[in-house]
C-alpha cells in the first residue's frame, strides 16, 4: 500500500471514529444510576464505542504517518501511548458492553459489581486505572507533538485533551466524561478530514507530475 493509499483509508477510519464516540457518547446511561447496565441503551452504545476505538487503531497510524517527520521522539512516544491505550480500552469497553450487563442480571454477579468486591479491587481495577493512564497521557503528549509541529493548527490538537477527560469517566462526573468524549470524537473527524483532503492533494500533485 502506498503512503497516500494509507493516508487515504487512515482519514476515513478516524472520521468514522470520531463519529462514532462523539454521537454515541450523548446517550450513555449515567454512571449514577444503578441500574445503569440494564438501560436499553448500555449495549448499543459500548458496540459502538468498541468499534470506535478499533477505527481509532487504524487511523492513528496514518495520522503519526502525516506527522513523524516534524514530531521527533515526542510524537513517537505520544502515538506509542494512545495507540497502546486505545488498543487497551478495546478490551475494556467490550468487558463494559458484554460482561458486566451479564453480571448485573443475576444477584450473584451483582455482587460482584460491588466496588469493594473482589473484579473492582483485584486485578481487573489495577488494568482499568493503567489503561486510563497510558491512553491520556498518549493523549497529552500527541498534542504537544502536533502543536509543536504546526502540522495541523493549533486548536484542533488541543481537542485531544478531551480524551484525558473521557479517560476518567468515572470517576469523573457525567457531563465532564461526555464533553471528554464529544471532543475527542470531534477531534478524529476533523484529523480525518484533513489526513482527506492532504491525500487528494498529492494525487493531484503526482498526476501533474506525470
């Protein structure tokens, strides 16, 4: 595959990512509620995040492509950390979308759930905290990278910030968790855009050159 062909698909896989956690996001059920995991909505919207965060693997590699050669090792380091934290939070949302509305539905599970109980203080807590940790700091240093840069504008990279926001959600609040999460997704659409329009660019440059 070519570096514009990359470039190309990677632009559509983050503009579909970014669609699909800034949409989504709005409806999930708030994390106050509990009987949060038993909403019609729970299901639906962790697919479809978890399907987001897949979209979100494939369009980081183009967007570090676009931006490799003027980020130096802090960009290196940036996309290491959200690539690996987004592929970390696959594993998580598809635990949050499939096995824990499975837990609520019997008392047994239910105490399970408990957040003194034996999933929430064992391993499975220490897994959630390091992924919430290397997915926002992946996010803090990519964005640094790209305003470095001057690649892309400032502002937009500063719309990954949001993703430290969604990281923590809980135990932050729901609206801060849901602003985290639509400026993120916010974020990717418009990378994606531009990884877009940037690709198109070079074909019509290559074929002048022809």
């Amino acid at each position: 595959m070519s570096s514009t062909s990359l470039i190309r698909w990677s632009g559509v896989a983050l503009l579909l990512s970014g669609a699909l956690i800034a949409v989504p996001i709005v409806f999930h059920p708030s994390y106050a509620d509990p009987q949060a995991l038993m909403r019609p909505a729970w299901l639906p919207v962790h697919t479809v995040l978890t399907i987001s965060a897949i979209l979100g693997l494939f369009g980081l590699v183009g967007l570090y492509n676009r931006l490799r050669e003027r980020s130096g090792w802090l960009g290196l380091t940036g996309f290491v950390l959200l690539f690996t934290g987004t592929a970390l939070f696959v594993a998580g949302l598809s635990i949050e979308a499939f096995v824990l509305p499975a837990l609520a539905s019997s008392a047994a599970g239910q105490k399970l759930l408990d957040p003194a109980g034996p999933l929430f203080s064992g391993p499975l807590n220490v897994f959630l905290l390091l992924t919430s940790g290397i997915f926002s700091l992946g996010c803090l240093l990519f964005c640094v990278a790209i305003l470095r840069s001057g690649i892309y504008g400032r502002w937009v990279g500063l719309l990954l910030l949001g993703g430290i926001l969604l990281a923590f959600w809980p135990p932050l609040p729901d609206l801060v968790g849901i602003i985290g999460g639509v400026l993120l997704g916010l974020g990717f659409i418009w990378f994606g855009y531009i990884l877009l329009a940037r690709s198109g660019e070079r074909v019509v440059q290559a074929q002048a050159t022809a």
